[in-house]
C-alpha cells in the first residue's frame, strides 16, 4: 500500500500533525537559484538554524547543488532524519520534487511543520512524524542537544513513545528517485528496511556515515545491490552512492547495460554513437576529447576539415571512424553530423573537439533523453533569444544557459549548442545536405527542429560537469585562408533563418505558458524589477514594456541570471503583426507587473496591446 493511501480523516498521511499557524516571528528569508525561500529559525543556538540564518543560505548547500542535477524531472525524494527541513525544502522548492519528510523529534518535526507552512508547501512534502528502521517497533529519542537538534536519534524501546517503520512498508510501490538518510548512526537500519525499494526502484542514496565503521556497515548492504560510492561531501562524511552500470556478465557491456535501464522508454535503440568535427591543427586537444567519449560509446565519428591525413592516435581504433576533407569549407562545424547518416535506431551526440566530457555523461545524456521519450534534442548548452531578434553572436541578443555552469532544473530553449547535445535518430534525421552554409551547425538544427516540431531542452548539471580544453588552437573560422574566410562568416544568414523560424517556439498554441507582462518605469530598473518578479515557472514568457529597445538593455537581461525568454517592446514603435498576435493569444492567462516610484506593484489586466501600452 502506499503512504499516500494511508491516510488519516482530513486528508493527513499517518504520523503527520495537523497544519500549523505561519510563523510571523524569527523568520530568515534566502533567495537562491531564483527562488525565494523563508526559514523560521527560533533557536539561535541551534548549529544548523545559526549556519542558516549566517551564510542566508541553504545548510550544506554545496552538496544540494551536486546532487539536484542527478535527478529526473519531477522526482520523488525521501529525506529520513529531515530535522527542521533544510535538504526537503531544496529539493521540493529548487528541483521541484514530491518530497516525504520523515523526523520523530517532536521540537524539530515544530519547526519542520512551520517552515513547509511558511513556503506553501505542504502539497509538496508530506511530513510524517515517525522514525525509520528496519521494521516496525517503538523508540524513545536520545541525545537531544540544545545546540544541535540534528544530533537526536532514535533508540529502541518497548512501548516508546516514537512509532518506527521500515520504507518498505511506508512507501509500498511507490517509486522514489533518491533517499538522503541522516539519523545519527542509524542508517544501515535505515537501509535494512529499504532493500525493496532499492531493487524496485535503484535510487540514488545519500548518506551520512561519520566513522569508518559506519561507512563499512553501508557500503556492505550497498555493494550486493549494484551501489558504488562515488562522491564524499559536507564535514560530517556524507556519501553520495549509485547504482552502476558496469557490466556483471562477460555477454553484457557498457552501453548494453545503459540501454537496458531505459528499454521501453523512448523508440527502439540499438546502439549509442557520437559524431565530432575537428579543424587541422587541433590534435592536441582532439585526442583529449576522443579519449574522454570512446570507453563510452558503441562508436565515433570524426569528421576531419583540413586534414591531409587521418591522425595517428586515430588509426587502428576499431571504434572511430574517419571522414577526410582535405579543403574542409564546406561544412566545417556541422561534420559532427556525417556520422548520423550511417547509423539507425540509434542515440547520437553531437560532441566538439575542445571539450573534456565526464565520465557519466553517456549514461545522464541518455538518462535524459528517455525521460523526454526519446521526442526532443537534449544538451548541455543552450541559447534563449531576446527578441524582436538581432545578430544572433550581438552583445544582448541571447541569454545562454552554458554549460560551464550549473543547472538545477531541465530548462527549454531555442538554440541548443550542437557541441553537448543528444538526439535519437528515429526522431531527428538531419542530413548533410540540409547544412546549408558552414560554421551554423547549431542555426540549422534549429530550423529543423522548428519544422518537425521538436523541442530542444538544457538538463540540468553541476558546474564544470564539462570542461573547456584550455589548449592554443585555430578555430574553423581561423583556419580558414583569407581567400576563403568570407565562406565561414555567417551571420547574416544566421540572421535570416532564425528571423524565420522564430520568436517564440516556447509557447506553441496548444501550450499553457507561465506569462508575464512587465512595464518599466525607467529602462534602467530592469534587473530589480527582473529579481521581484514573483515567478515559479521554469519557462516563462516576458513581455517588457520599454521606452526603447537599445543594446545597453538588451545586454543587462542576456547578461543578468533569469534566463527566460523575454519580448521587448518599445512604447512608440509600430507593432508588427506577429506581436499583435502573440499578445493577444497569451494575455488573458498573463499576469501584469509595472515599476512604479522604484516598487514592483501589480498592475490590472488588460487585453489589448495597445491598451497596455497606453495605460502603463
């Protein structure tokens, strides 16, 4: 049976308390990764509350950051030993996660309560004020601390006053995307309890264990269900483990075992491969980044512009295959795709010559393509465009979503960089030909997409999951001669193609987009007015009442860390009829904003473009 069919009169899982009043007093507020988050904090001596209320930030932040990224769209976590709801706030407010809190502490499950209350979460957490063992009994809470409420744990009792359960028992068939266990020495009990789960469901773990003793005792329930460590965090030793893919048969291989944990999620796949164009010259930095993708993949496609030659380290490797082209004009950047021609019912990346690509980066591209079914292009780096739409390289005409930096949460864009993106090739089948000009891979893609109605999505990473090859090299533009450099200078069809093909491939008609209609008091308080803005949306639509749409603005918003994508109109300029349009079929669901004496204030809905224009 599952918690949420375990259910008291009024709707509350078993062991939760009824809702709280909202804290007015001892209330810290943070605002982290574009969300405003409020702290009720009442004991100043508290370790956790003090760090909290010190840094504004969340406790242990550095580990939620790592961890966030590793998780599906819309997951289930676990927190067992949620002391006053530092790590469950995280994930149901950053990741957006179903979180079940479980703490039996009586004054920390007070705070816990207050603190979901106070950020309108209680559909998002459910809290049960029990503990977690490896079956069910009674306990008492021991060690309790006034200067840490995280050091109580649960000790068996007959007849204690704290109910204690397995998660395989709470949980039933319930799927849970990760288990974060903080109980003071208790977790292997913990785990005891869970094993069901961890076979059903292969979630991530996290784990404190603060001797080696306690390490030992996990990693041995662990390691028997196909769980490594594979990072270590925070002061007090907390372990991130993974259920891995290596192979356990001498028939089964690394791919083999990837495709077989999501089989059935996305159209049928046979293999993996990754296509890379390079430029002569690059070698150095080209070894680097075949090295870091061929244990990863079935196969590798190098297309080589400029070469007279196939480079040595390349020869004999019975995973790469070559393509020489020895004037290397033609098609430049978008090489990468020349092996997708030769490939079906496959996965295909599109990979660069100048980036190191991590270890798990098959495994979590492909993780992330069958949790889209296989429908859309996934990537690490991404452009969202400020329209009306210039120069697509201008300073101010994109925000990017890059991939140096972190990501919480999946975001929707424009342009995916074709350097770090993922496709199945049942559902994207660009050929060659439809490369119509070199050194616009990414343009052309784009426009494809466009056609087919295929969407394009950033997956979340921690920062620097992808590393740049800090290496002197020419790029295809600088490798060209002057006689034929103009060939690889684009932009104006650059220009042209997505002027085509967009604004607005985020909000299609059948969409139901977060929008929000913005009126600036003066050009320049654009970023406050970007930081008030109360939005929960992942992709939200902007529209920007300007007075004019100058570089100097379009700079502030690319530049700014609220990459959504954002319409710019200036109140004198004519409307084109594509604005009219979009205004008038997203304005009855928009919310309207104005700044007005400095202050965000909410403004009255209006209908017509130009009636916002005129009242605003």
């Amino acid at each position: 049976m599952s918690v949420h069919s375990k259910l008291k009169a009024g709707g509350q899982p078993v062991g939760a308390a009824s809702p709280t009043t909202v804290p007015t007093m001892n209330v810290t507020r943070i605002h982290a990764f574009q969300q405003d988050i409020a702290f009720y904090l009442p004991k100043p001596s508290d370790h956790i509350q003090k760090i909290i209320r010190g840094t504004k930030k969340f406790y242990e932040q550095s580990m939620l950051v790592e961890i966030g990224p590793l998780l599906p769209d819309s997951p289930t976590v676990v927190d067992v030993g949620a002391n006053i709801g530092n790590h469950s706030l995280f994930f149901a407010k950053v990741t957006g996660a179903k979180v079940l809190a479980f703490e039996p502490n009586p004054e920390a499950y007070s705070i816990l309560e207050a603190n979901v209350a106070l950020n309108q979460l209680t559909e998002e957490i459910d809290l049960h004020k029990i503990g977690v063992g490896s079956g069910e009994g009674r306990g008492e809470i021991n060690n309790v601390s006034d200067i840490n409420l995280g050091m109580a744990k649960v000790v068996s009792a007959e007849g204690g006053s704290v109910e204690i359960r397995s998660l395989d028992d709470v949980l039933g068939s319930q799927h849970v995307d990760l288990i974060k266990i903080d109980v003071e020495g208790m977790e292997c009990e913990v785990l005891k309890g869970a094993r069901g789960v961890l076979e059903r469901c292969k979630p991530l773990v996290i784990a404190e264990a603060a001797t080696l003793e306690e390490l030992s005792g996990i990693e041995h329930l662990l390691r028997p269900l196909g769980y490594r460590k594979v990072q270590r965090y925070n002061d007090t030793p907390t372990f991130l483990f993974q259920y891995g893919f290596e192979p356990r048969a001498a028939e089964e291989t690394y791919t083999g075992n990837i495709l077989k944990s999501v089989e059935g999620k996305m159209p049928k796949t046979t293999g993996i491969y990754a296509g890379m164009a390079t430029v002569s010259g690059n070698e150095v930095a080209l070894r680097a980044a075949v090295t870091s993708l061929l244990p990863q993949v079935d196969g590798l496609f190098v297309y080589l512009n400029g070469f007279s030659e196939v480079p040595s380290f390349l020869q004999g490797l019975d995973k790469v295959k070559c393509h020489l082209d020895s004037d290397g004009t033609r098609y430049g950047d978008a090489g990468k795709f020349w092996g997708l021609g030769q490939v079906r019912d496959a996965i295909y990346l599109t990979c660069d010559d100048d980036i190191l690509y991590p270890q798990d980066y098959i495994a979590r591209m492909t993780q992330e393509l069958s949790d889209c079914g296989g429908q859309s292009v996934i990537c690490v780096h991404g452009s969202l465009l400020v329209q009306p739409l210039e120069n697509f390289y201008t300073n101010g005409a994109r925000s990017v979503l890059h991939f140096a930096n972190e990501l919480i949460r999946r975001r929707q864009v424009h342009v995916p960089g074709t350097g770090t993106c993922a496709f199945h090739s049942a559902v994207v089948d660009i050929t060659l030909d439809q490369f119509e000009a070199p050194n616009m891979a990414d343009i052309w893609l784009t426009k494809f997409m466009a056609a087919k109605g295929i969407e394009s999505f950033v997956v979340p990473h921690r920062k620097a999951w992808l590393l740049p090859l800090k290496v002197n090299r020419p790029t295809i533009f600088e490798a060209s001669s002057n006689a034929t450099k103009g060939a690889y200078d684009t932009s104006a069809k650059q220009q042209s193609v997505l002027t085509e093909i967009l604004p607005l491939s985020i909000a299609k008609p059948d969409a139901e987009p977060s929008v929000l209609c913005l009126s600036l008091e003066k050009d320049d308080n654009i970023l406050s007015a970007l930081k008030e803005l109360p939005v929960a949306a992942r992709d939200p639509i902007l529209f920007v009442l300007c007075d004019a749409v100058t570089e100097d603005l379009r700079a502030k918003i690319a530049q700014s860390s609220y990459s959504w994508e954002v319409h710019l109109i200036g109140r004198n300029q004519t409307l084109t009829a594509q604005q009219k349009d979009l205004f008038a079929r997203l304005a009855p669901e928009a919310s309207f904003w104005k700044v007005e004496k400095r202050r965000l204030v909410a403004h009255e809905v209006v209908q017509d473009l130009s009636d916002w224009r005129s009242q605003a």
